[in-house]
C-alpha cells in the first residue's frame, strides 16, 4: 500500500532528528489522512547535515500537521503547517564534562553524512535515476506547505576571547498552487500549465560578537527558554541584548512553472527566484568575529578526535596539563596507528565488518545484525567502511538494504501506479522524456556596507542581477549566464559623506551597453567540437584614488591580517592565475570568447579628487581574445607540403 511506504518513509525521516518519536501515533495518522504532532525534542545531532562541529544544545518543533487526501490525491493538494521551530547549537569542543555515548552519536551522523555524500544512489527516495526527478516535481505540484517562526541560534563561548551568537530568523515560509496571476488557488491545476509561487518573509541574519549569553537549566527551563526564542522573533532581542543585523530582515519569492505535455506528463520545470532588496551590514567587531569563528571551527575538526582527554581548564589555568594533552595528541595521530598492535586492530575490524555487511545484504531486517555492524562501525573510519562494503556488495553481487529507499518500500502494484500518475516511464523510454529544468535568480539591488563606529566606511552596490541555470541531468551538461547591470563602490570623505572610488562608466554614459558584465558559460557533451563555451563581456570601470578612503579601509582591517593574508596573496597572484587558466583552457579545447575592457585608473595628484587639482588618467586598454578551434586530423609524417596547406 502507498500509505505503508509513505509511514515508513517519514518515520525513516523524522528519525533522524525527532527525539522518542511516537511511531504508533505517527503510523495511525497517516493511514487516516490527518497528522498532528506536537512538542517534538530535536537531537543533539539533528544538524549534522551542516557538517560542522556542533551540536543541538536544545532543539524544539512546535507542531507537525499533515493532512493527505488518499481518496483524492490527484486532485486536492496535500497540506502541511510547521509551526515554531527553535534550535539552539554550541559548538562540540567545549570545556564541559565529556559526554562519551552523545560524542558517539554525533560521530555516527557525521559518518553517515559522508557516507551518504559518496554514494551516488539517493538515500531517501531510491529508483532509477530519473525517479526521484518525477517524483519531486509531482510532489511541489501537489504540496501547499506553510512553515512559520523560525530561528535557528548558534552560541559560541569558546571560539573568541569574548562569547558571540549569531543566528538565522524566518517569519514565515508559504509555498501553494496559484493561477497564472499567481493568486492562491484551492484546488490542483490540471491544464497543460500550472503555476506554484514560494513566499520567504521577515529572513534576517544576525551576528553579535560581544554577547552575554544565558544559561537555561534544561530540560526544567524548557518553557522558558522556548517562550524567549518565540519572542525574539517579534523584538528582534533575546536577553534584552539587540540583534545586531548581518542581513535585516528581507522578503524573497519563488515562481515556479510546471508545463505538461499533451500526455499530461510534465516536461518542463521554470524556477524564478526573486529579491528586490538585499542590503548586508557588516561592523569591524562582526568582521573580525566572523573570521576568527571560522578558523576556530577549522580546529574544532581536529580538537574533536581528541575530545575524551581534552583538558576541562584554561590552558593558562594548567599548562602542565595542556603540554601532556599536546603530546599525548602528537602520539595517537602520528604514532599509535602505524604500531602493529593498531594495525591488527583495525584488521580484525575490518574483517569482522565485511562478513557482517554480507549478512545483512542477504538478510537486511535482522536487528542484532545492525547493531553489531554499529559496534565495528565506530571503529573504522570512512575510507575503511567504503572499501569493506563495496568488498562485501562484489561477493554478494547485491546492492545495499540496510536503509530501505521509498522505492524499495514500495509495493510493486502501487510502484507502477505511482510511476504512472507522475509520468516516470520505466526503461529506456527515460532517457527520451527527461524534465526540462530552468532556473534564473535576479536581484534588484544588492549592497554590502562595512560600518566602524556607526559611519560607513566602505558601500558596494550591485543593481539588477540576473543569473540563469539551464542543467541537463541526462546527459551531464548545462548552460549558465551572469548578468550585472552597474556596480558603484563608496567609500568614505573627510566631509563624512560617501565618494565613488569604483563605477562602471555606463552611468553617466547614455549610448553605454545595458549590463557592465556580462558572462555565458556552457559545458557541452562529449563528441561536440569543444567541451566548453565561455563568453565574457566586461565594460569600462573607472577607478578614483581617494587616500582619506583607502586609510579608512585599512583601518577597518586592522586586526584581521592573518585571517585574510590567503585572500590578498590569491588577489596577488590573480594575472599569472588567468594567464595559467586560459592557458589550460585552451589546451582542453574551450571555445572562448573574451571581451575585457579594463578598468582605467584616475589618481590625483593631492590624493584627493574634492581638491580639483591635476590628474593623472591611465587607460589600460581591451583585450579581446577568441579561438578558431581545428577539426582533429591525422597529420602523416610524409606529408608534402601541399597536403599539409589542405588539411591546416
């Protein structure tokens, strides 16, 4: 039945996050076409999908409800509301007490995210390739979801020598069938084109960098610790500290097409995704926060495979005891695996895991076979558990059961019905009736400010951007374009107001063309004349040197050195890297069309343009650069000359 393998999917689904999910209630409520759950406890490894070190410190869904129409699933949308969704993470490395059997679980997670990344089968859904394509696009067609008060927190007391928080806030998230005005409509289109609009209103990106963080004694404070996350969406502060906003609070739309053919399958998918303003802030204590909170989850990776003998005191309180830690952590990396009692360790392992995996691909409900496969699991590490499965599936000759796809689940008579209703053809006929995706994003305006002291320093902004994704799934190929209408770069004046150091010339020029940039970029199948076309087109820049702004900046930067010295030494190496990169390019038989007029430089001779004094222009010139690609020939090495003239 397809209401037993939907069960069983998301009860394989919510597992993965829910704590003590009420299977049984959960199984009942699908089968009658109406689910409710409520107050749902997160996992501590519930964002393990991130592939970060961290974890769900305290985690809540408010409610779930789900309702499927079984005897009308064609015909009237299924309807899902989320409703309160609260997450707070910390990082992993802490000075807290060491949690063995929670440090197992998140270690588990994150295997499985890497094991899941290297297999090329889809985890959830499963089939063939073109499967889960249908599938998704049938399911956006019939789904109106509504997800709302959204703030996912990650606080930080270990990273920087004072705490930071930062954080993620969604008012609400809608997504509903409309008409071809893209006004909401109750009930499932079935002509030939039907339309699907995606709302996200009141997203914001905060980042405080110098927060006092609260305590909560959970699970005691439970209610009160998600009463101040509710209520933080609706002030914009928790612990009556203010968000300090990276991106205030925005609105951005998704517009979908779904187009059918004449069979009633659908062939075409068009995704627009919409943002008339984007303005991102950024302070000097967010800039230098935000570095040194990445460097220190860089670390955390390696401080993590040393976490059960990590000193709980400040390196300052006990340096006898960190000078043990740093040597006992040299020994087990650099030593311990290479003697032959490790070695033979990891052998029996190894070997115990393989035989085990056969089992289990002969016999994939066994539950004892399961858990002894986790035991064995936990010792070996990813590149040893890819290699002892793909051993096991070569002498077995079967492909993996242990996590059973909604395609495997799936009873045969309802498989074919459900290929049917979505338009999936089973075999060869796939290749010949793939859906047809596009996807295009456009912004009206971006702008990004860097702010010291409340004045602006530094302001980039970005009008009408326009990008477009047009993929081939089948056949491994796609076409992408870049559009940039002007860019205009401020910086700061004695006069405290903002002066143009960069502006793309075609501002005050009115027979300019429409866009400064313009970029196309296609990969083409294999057997084509060339395997990539590139086409680029860069309009005349003007850069203004102001030496009250550039002071301002380096000020700004001052503290961050060693966190961007990678940055400046790329910035450094920029033309011997294009160089290198056309260079390449052409070997591999890209097709270029290059169009680059480069920026031209005006310097004046008191370092300041508002003086009205001399000043210096220097014009760089274009460069233009095409290929006129060869058809291969085979060239004899007792070619005459004349031969050789007919074949070059």
């Amino acid at each position: 039945m397809l209401e037993g393998a939907v069960a069983r999917l998301l009860n394989q689904l919510l597992g993965k996050y829910v704590v003590d999910l009420d299977t049984e209630n959960l199984n009942v409520g699908i089968f009658s076409g109406q689910v409710q759950l409520t107050d749902l406890k997160l996992k501590p490894e519930a964002l393990y999908e991130l592939n970060l070190p961290i974890e769900v410190k305290a985690g809540t869904i408010g409610k779930i409800w789900l309702q499927i129409p079984w005897n009308m699933l064609w015909s009237q949308p299924v309807i899902m509301n989320i409703e309160d969704l609260h997450v707070v993470a910390a990082p992993v490395v802490t000075y807290e007490n060491f949690d063995a059997e929670k440090n197992k679980r998140l270690l588990r997670a994150i295997k499985r995210k890497a094991l899941a990344d290297i297999s090329s089968k889809s985890e959830i859904i499963g089939g063939p390739n073109s499967f889960s394509e249908y599938l998704i696009a049938n399911i956006v067609n019939n789904m109106q979801l509504n997800i709302s008060n959204v703030h996912i927190r990650y606080e930080d007391a270990v990273s920087d020598v004072t705490p930071m928080a930062c954080g993620i806030c969604i008012g609400h998230i809608s997504a509903e069938i409309t008409n071809s005005k893209w006004k909401a409509s109750k009930h499932i289109n079935t002509t030939d084109t039907c339309y699907y609009l995606v709302k996200i209103e009141a997203f914001s990106l905060y980042w405080n960098p110098n927060h006092k963080l609260a305590t909560w004694k959970l699970p005691s404070q439970y209610y009160h610790w998600r009463n101040a996350m509710s209520n933080s969406l609706q002030n914009f502060a928790i612990n009556n500290q203010d968000f300090e906003f990276l991106i205030k609070p925005m609105t951005a739309k998704i517009k979908m097409t779904i187009s059918r053919s004449v069979n009633g399958n659908i062939n075409k998918v068009l995704s627009d995704i919409i943002v008339q303003d984007c303005n991102v802030q950024v302070s000097k204590e967010q800039f230098r926060s935000i570095f040194c909170t990445i460097d220190a989850l860089k670390r955390m990776w390696i401080s993590w495979e040393h976490l059960p003998i990590r000193p709980k005191q400040n390196i300052l309180d006990n340096k006898k005891l960190w000078w043990k830690y740093a040597y006992h952590a040299c020994i087990e990396q650099r030593v311990r695996p290479y003697t032959w009692s490790r070695i033979r360790l990891v052998r029996r392992n190894y070997k115990q895991y393989t035989e085990i995996y056969k089992k289990i691909l002969t016999n994939p409900n066994d539950t004892e076979l399961k858990l002894d496969l986790q035991k064995y699991e936990d010792q070996l590490s990813i590149v040893n558990i890819v290699i002892a499965r793909q051993q096991a599936r070569l002498t077995v000759h079967e492909n993996s059961l242990c996590e059973k796809s909604f395609w495997d689940i799936l009873p045969s008579p309802e498989r074919t019905i459900l290929c049917e209703k979505i338009g999936f053809l089973q075999g060869e006929d796939n290749e010949k009736t793939t859906i047809d995706h596009n996807y295009s994003f456009r912004v009206g305006n971006a702008s990004l400010s860097l702010t010291e002291s409340g004045h602006e320093v530094l302001v980039v902004t970005l009008t009408q951007l326009i990008s477009n994704l047009h993929p081939n799934y089948n056949k491994g190929t796609y076409k992408m374009a870049l559009k940039i209408e002007a860019v205009i770069v401020e910086g700061s004046s004695v006069e405290e107001h903002l002066i143009p150091i960069i502006s793309s010339e075609h501002l005050t020029v009115h027979n300019s063309p429409a866009y400064f940039l313009k970029i196309e970029f296609e990969k083409l199948p294999p057997g084509a004349s060339c395997s990539h076309k590139l086409y680029a087109v860069l309009e005349y820049l003007e850069i203004s040197y102001h030496k009250y702004a550039f002071d301002e900046l380096q000020k700004f930067l001052i503290g961050c050195e060693d966190y961007l010295s990678k940055y400046t030494e790329s910035i450094r190496k920029l033309p011997k890297n294009v160089f290198s990169f056309l260079k390449q390019k052409l070997r591999e038989r890209w097709d270029l069309i290059l169009d680059i007029k480069t920026p031209y430089l005006v310097i004046p001779q008191s370092a300041s343009m508002q003086t009205g004094e001399n000043i210096l222009i220097m014009d760089l010139g274009r460069y233009r650069i095409t290929t006129e690609l060869c058809q291969d020939s085979h060239i004899a090495e007792n070619a005459t000359h004349m031969e050789l003239e007919e074949q070059l």
